[in-house]
C-alpha cells in the first residue's frame, strides 16, 4: 500500500504552509497566532483520514478476475487476451490491472484502466505478440486499488495461472485454404513453372478441349464415345519428403525478430502444407538437437497438426552438426527412396564431412541443400567503402561469401541441388523448387 497522488498533495499543501509561516516569524513577520494550530490541526485531521481510509481499504475485496487466452498463439503474431473482472463494490471505483506477461512475450495497452459499476461485469482487451516458441504459463495478475476517499493505493498480487503455446507462423498456412491453391502460392511469391510431357499420374477420362494436345486423346474412349476423349493428369502422388533440420549453433543467427532456426521451421512446415495437399508424405528428422526427434513421414493434411505438435517447442542449441552421425540415422530409418530436404547455414569448415555425408544420402535419396544466408552479408557487400575499418569488414565478407560459394559449387558438381537463400525467402523457394520436380516428373 502507497500514498496517492491526492494525499502527497495535500501534505506537500500543508508542509507549504508550515514552512511559510515559520519563515514569517523568523522574519518577525505579524502571523496570527492560531495559524500554526490550524495548520497542525489540519495536519491531525489528515492523518486520522488516512488511518481510517487505510482501514477501509484493506477490508475491500479483492475484485475476481478471469483471463480468456487461446491455448495456441503464433510466433509474430499479434492475438487479443481478454480479462473479465467481477466485483462486489457498492460505488463506482476505478482500478488498474496490470497482467505478468511470462518472457518471450510483448504486449501493448498494459497496464489497463478500467471503471467498475456497481452489478456490473467489466471486460477489457491487451494484445499480445510470441517473441519465441514453446510452452508459456502465466502466473499473476495485479491490480491497483483505490482506497474510499482516494487517499491510498493498494497494489495486490492475484494468483490466475494460465498456460499456452506458442507455435510457429502457422496462421499463414491456414489463411491460405481460403484461397485458390495456385493464387495462394502466388502471393507467397511461389512460381510455378508450367509442366514438361506428360509424365505424370493419369486422374481421369473427360471430353476433349481446346488447347489439349493430341497425345491426351485416348482413341479407345473415342471410339466408344464417338467424341474426342482426353486423358487428365495431374502431380504424380504418393512421394516422400523428409526434412532434415540442423538444430546446431549454425542455426542461432538471427537478423531479426526470428532466429535463422525459427525461419527454417516456418520454411519446413510452408512445404509440409504444399506437399500434404499435393498427396504426399512428409516427415521429420532432426540433429544436434538436445533431443533429437524422428517423424517417419505420413500422409494427409491431418499430420500438419503432428508435426506443429512436435516442433513448437524445438530450439537451436550450441551443438556443431554432425552430417554424418545424422546421415547414418536417416539411412537405417528411411528405407524407401524419398526428397530429403537438409536446413542448414553452410560454412566452409562444413566442406569434407557434408559433402561425404550428402554423397552417402544421394546414393539412396534425391537430396536437396537448402543454405540459410544471412542478410547482413549482402548489406555489408553492398555498402559503400570509405575508411579502413570498413575496407577490412568488406574483404572478410567478401572472402567468406567465396568460401560459401565454393562449397555450393563443390556440391553442385557432386549432382547435388543446393539452395541459397535469405531465411525470409526461404519458404517461397522450397516450395518453387518442389512444385519444379513435381511439374517435371523428377519426384
């Protein structure tokens, strides 16, 4: 409990007045007598009102409050909480509420002000935002409360535990069924290229239209049908995607909000949402990780909650990746022949055992080497150089994009596709490139 702003006025009121009328005696000033008797008697009356509404304000009720939050919250996203406060006050009383938001959290409109009416029940908004992944417990709530005659403030700690989630950026995944598929990827900045022959799976017989080419006509239909007859296509189904996803320190570089690690998941669960649609497997495979973790891969839109459930709360660690210990785990798991995606930041100390372990995983697998860039790179090569600090800076990112390069082209010698991309643009490039296989027939 604390003084409030209307009680240090009326003190500092009354101390005014002392030290003025002290003054004016010391100045043999004519001060009436009793002057001093009314300002300690005002000084009395003050603190015998304090006592009292002190009183009073420690027999107030707590007010009861209650926190409505979605069990499921998105990194980056902005959500609504909502507190809902009931009370027994018999006057109007205005409180503040301030809700112990846990780290990893921020929040805007906090603290709050709210009015409470006699038989009323008070509802009030803050908006929250995941700054990281995992499984968040809310704790306390705490209010201010006014005393009776405003004289007080009583700050009081309310137990209101709650828990939640924080997943990765899925929000975007499901706004896009509300949408065309093909529109949708547009928007994300997915291209697709338009398909190459006819080697696809067959879907279906239908009547032949302009623009089909001759080879679609099925001349057996035809004759039965007296009609021409077209054969449909559609993506070959049934393939499998496995992601490999580097958990190591490599991982841990972050040019913004998001860690490189956060952007690969949102990458990684973009394409899972693309594949599972286009009827294919997706699975999980992860390395140095604290607990590495393994979904064989499975079917169907469902598993996009499996695999939500399972790495929401995985983190980046200060572990070096071993390419070849999490090689020898994916080849004794994964039998049949799939697309392993391997997320990953490459550097040049990388160079012998990556290229070793994606040799062993080429022989059995059709691999692709997705390479997180960071974005400071390309600003630091782009900006101007004037002084020699600066010179230095560009030479060493220079000489460091080399290596990157260099062991790109190592790989791409090997038959291995390797991606480089900014974490942001990740997402949008898996799935142009898996569209690309799927269109050409090469999953």
């Amino acid at each position: 409990m604390k003084p409030s702003r209307l009680m240090l006025v009326w003190l500092l009121i009354l101390l005014a007045c002392g030290i003025v009328s002290g003054t004016l005696r010391v100045l043999e000033f004519a001060v009436p007598a009793n002057l001093a008797a009314i300002n300690w008697g005002l000084l009395l009356a003050l603190l015998v009102l304090a006592i009292l509404d002190a009183v009073r304000l420690k027999r107030l009720p707590s007010p009861r409050l209650q926190r409505q939050i979605s069990g499921s919250l998105a990194l980056g996203r902005w959500s609504e909480v909502r507190l809902e406060v009931e009370h027994d006050f018999a006057q109007p009383l205005n409180i503040q509420i301030f809700d112990h938001v846990p780290d990893g959290l921020s929040f805007e409109n906090l603290p709050l002000t709210v009015e409470l009416q006699p038989g009323q029940h008070s509802r009030i908004d803050y908006r929250l935002r995941p700054l990281k992944r995992g499984h968040l417990r809310f704790e306390h709530c705490e209010i201010s409360l006014p005393s009776p005659m405003g004289l007080w403030s009583d700050k009081r700690l309310l137990d209101l535990p709650d828990t939640t989630r924080v997943y990765p950026d899925f929000a975007r995944l499901y706004e896009g069924q509300l949408l065309a598929v093909d529109n949708w990827l547009s928007q994300l900045g997915v291209r697709q290229k338009q398909r190459r022959g006819l080697g696809l799976e067959f879907h279906q017989l239908r009547e032949f239209r302009e623009g089909d080419s001759l080879r679609q006509i099925d001349w057996k239909a035809t004759a039965r049908q007296r009609t021409p007859i077209a054969r449909e296509y559609q993506d070959e189904r049934d393939q499998q995607i496995i992601f490999m996803l580097d958990c190591g320190r490599h991982m841990r570089s972050q040019d913004d909000e998001l860690s490189h690690f956060d952007h690969a998941l949102n990458a990684c669960l973009l394409l899972s949402y693309v594949a599972l649609r286009q009827g294919d497997a997706v699975g999980l495979s992860t390395f140095a990780s604290e607990q590495p973790r393994y979904l064989a891969p499975v079917k169907g839109t469902s598993h996009l909650n499996t695999l939500l459930n399972s790495v929401y709360d995985l983190n980046s660690t200060q572990r070096s990746a071993d390419y070849q210990a999490a090689a020898t785990q994916l080849l004794v798991r994964q039998k049949r022949r799939a697309l392993v995606v391997l997320v990953t930041n490459l550097r040049d100390e990388d160079d012998d055992e990556l290229l070793s372990a994606v040799n062993r995983l080429s022989q059995q697998h059709q691999v692709l080497v997705a390479s997180l860039r960071e974005d400071v790179l390309d600003t630091l090569r782009q900006s101007p150089v004037q002084t020699l600090p600066e010179a230095l800076t560009y030479c060493r990112t220079v000489d460091y994009l080399n290596a990157r390069a260099e062991l790109h082209e190592r790989l791409n010698a090997h038959g291995v596709l390797v991606m480089d991309a900014r974490p942001g643009e990740l997402g949008p490039a898996l799935v142009t490139e898996y569209l690309s296989w799927k269109r050409a027939g090469k999953l």
